[in-house]
C-alpha cells in the first residue's frame, strides 16, 4: 500500500503546524516568506520549507506561482498523475472528471476502499449485469432495476411471475348448448314469420275473418230488437207531494207527464197529463206565470186542466192512467190514455178525488 495522498487542507494543516513551530522558535520573521521550491501537489510536507504565510491564500497564491500550474486545471492534471499511477484503483484506469479524481483522492487520504470498490462496480458492463440477472422474458425495467442492484451489490432476485388462475373450463354441455338453442329459437321465429307471409295463410285468414263477419250479420239478423223504453206503470209518491192548484214538472223529462192537482168541474182532483201536443207532438212547456202550456212549435196553448185554446192544437191534451195504489202511493199508468172529445176524462182511472 501506498501512503495515501494528502489533500490540500492537509498540506495546509501541515504549513501551518510548521509556522506554529518556528513561531514557537521565536525565529524572526524578518523578511517575507519565500518558497525556493514549489510545493508540488501531494508532496509531503518535509518537501515545504517552513516559511511564514499569513494566510491561506498567500500559501496557495505562492504555491501555484511556484508550481506554475496556470490554474484549477493545472493543479487538478496534477494531481491525476499519481492517482493514475496508484495501484488502488487498477481497473478504472485514470479518472475522467474532477468530481472522480476528487473522490479517488478523498478515498485514498481516508484509507477506505471506496474508490477500488465503486470503480468495479461503475465499470461493471451492462451486458454482464443483464445476463447474471435477467431470466428469459424479463421486462426491460426489471433488467434496469437489476442492473441497479448488482451495481449497489445488492443481490438480485429473480421475478417471480405466477401462474394467472385458470379459468373455469367450460363443459362441452354448457358451451354447446346455448349456441344450439339460439339456432333452434332462430329456426321457430323464422318458420313463424315466413309461415305468416305465406300467401296460404293470407287468404285463410282473410277467409276466415269474412265468414266470421257474415256469420256475425246473420245472427244480428235473426235477433228481434228491442227498444229499451221506460217502464209504462211506475209510482210517483203520495198525494200530499203535490200542493192543490199546482202544476208539477217533476217527472216531465223521465216519464213524459205532467202531475196537475187542480179543481176540475167544482172537484179537487189529481190527474196526469201527456206532455205531447196534440197538433204535431211536440212538447210544450209550462209557463207557470201565465197559468198555461205553451207549445213552442206552432205557438199551441192549453190551460191548466189542458183543454187547448191557441194556435193549431185540435184538441185537449190526452191524460193518462192514475190510481192511489195500496202503499198510499200514486201509481201512474202511461198505457192507457183518456180524451176528452171522447167523454174520457169522466173514467175514475184517469183521477185520484182529493175531497
Ligand atoms: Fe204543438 Fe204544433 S206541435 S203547436
């Protein structure tokens, strides 16, 4: 092993202990310190005349005048010559920047075997690294990061790549299945569809639906009709419902009649009356200020007991059947008509006495 090369601050350090010696000597410092010798760089300090610096720069301000090194390059190309020739770093061969030499130097000073431990490892080739490392298939990251690892020393370990889970293999039953079934669905809609199209069942169906209409007609045919008519007898309440000397209109839309309690020949009766006008049928309508009907076809009038006396009406209005039925009810009985140019009006069917 070669002595480690000093540094700057150790030749420094060194100067400055053999100031502090001759200081201690009380060597007069008469005349200002000259260096016969330059002090090459990584000369010891025995090389050093003791002289007496004030200060660092004046040191490295006289060092560099007496080495002659223009400047930082100089003194760096200075200092790659040893490190070039020493034994410790056998495989880097000489630094190649500043930033190596510097390290080379402090590793070399401190002993430690920094710099012939990296330089192999930052020689190392790639190609090395990649084929110690890197199985078949590795990804180029994986190679990167494995390059890394032997770079640092770390050991490299293997990717394990796990199987991916298998799928669940299809049985030859579930896989063949659903395709036949589609085909099957797809061979019944297809045989739907063009049987449908077919002129064959065109002309059934129309067939069909003609037979089924004239069937339909005949037997509407054959079936009486039938007029749904209200009810000919019905009841419309007691006596007492209708006030002497009025006219109600009560059933005038449902059951075509007109309920009159009034006085006929010095009698109290109640009596009914058909709201069709004898002229032409139409229905006339009650006026209750003026105390008769008024037809508003032909302008027909009748009075309250309906004997007509205006317009064209040729005869009395007809009453229809009446009865005080065995509930105490009036039952009326539209079946049965009574006129009076007849001499109907005296049949006790067409009115209920009230006295
Ligand atoms: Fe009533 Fe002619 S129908 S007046």
């Amino acid at each position: 092993m070669t002595d480690p090369k000093p540094s700057t601050n150790d030749i420094l350090a060194k100067i400055r202990a053999k100031n502090a010696e001759a200081a201690a000597a009380e060597k007069p410092a008469a005349a200002a310190p000259s260096i016969e010798a330059p002090a090459p760089i990584g000369a010891s300090a025995a090389e050093v005349k003791p002289a007496a610096p004030k200060g660092t720069g004046d040191i490295l301000a006289a060092a560099r005048a007496a080495a002659k090194p223009a400047g930082t390059a100089d003194i760096l190309a200075a200092i790659k010559k040893p490190a070039a020739a020493a034994p410790a770093v056998p495989a880097a061969g000489a630094p190649k920047s500043p930033a190596d030499i510097m390290a080379a130097i402090r590793a070399k000073a401190g002993g430690t075997p920094a710099a012939a431990s990296a330089a192999p490892a930052a020689v190392k080739p790639a190609a090395e690294v990649k084929a110690a490392a890197a199985p078949v298939g590795m990804s180029a990251a994986d190679m990167i990061k494995a390059a890394r690892s032997v770079a640092e020393g770390a050991p490299v370990l293997p990717k394990v790549v796990l199987p991916e889970k298998p799928l669940p293999a299809k049985t030859p039953a579930a896989s063949s299945k659903a395709p036949a079934v589609q085909v099957e669905r797809r061979s019944v809609v297809g045989a739907i569809i063009a049987f449908v199209l077919s002129p064959v069942f065109i002309a059934w169906s129309s067939f069909t639906t003609a037979f089924g209409a004239f069937g339909l007609g005949v037997a509407r045919f054959m079936m009486p009709n039938v007029l749904v008519e209200p009810p000919t007898k019905f009841k419309i309440g007691p006596p007492n419902d209708y006030a002497p000397g009025t006219v109600s209109t009560k059933w005038q839309a449902q059951f075509n009649i007109w309920v009159v309690n009034g006085e006929v020949d010095g009698a109290q009766m109640i009596y009914a009356l058909s709201t069709v006008c004898t002229h032409l049928g139409c229905t006339p309508n009650w006026l209750e200020g003026e105390q008769k009907f008024k037809c508003p076809c032909h302008g027909s009038g009748f009075y309250k007991n309906g004997v007509n006396f205006e317009g064209p009406a040729p005869r009395p209005l007809e009453r229809v059947g009446i009865r005080l039925a065995e509930d105490g009810m009036l039952e009326v009985d539209k079946s049965v008509k009574f006129q009076k140019e007849l001499g109907q009006w005296s049949n006790p069917s067409c009115f209920v006495g009230m006295t």
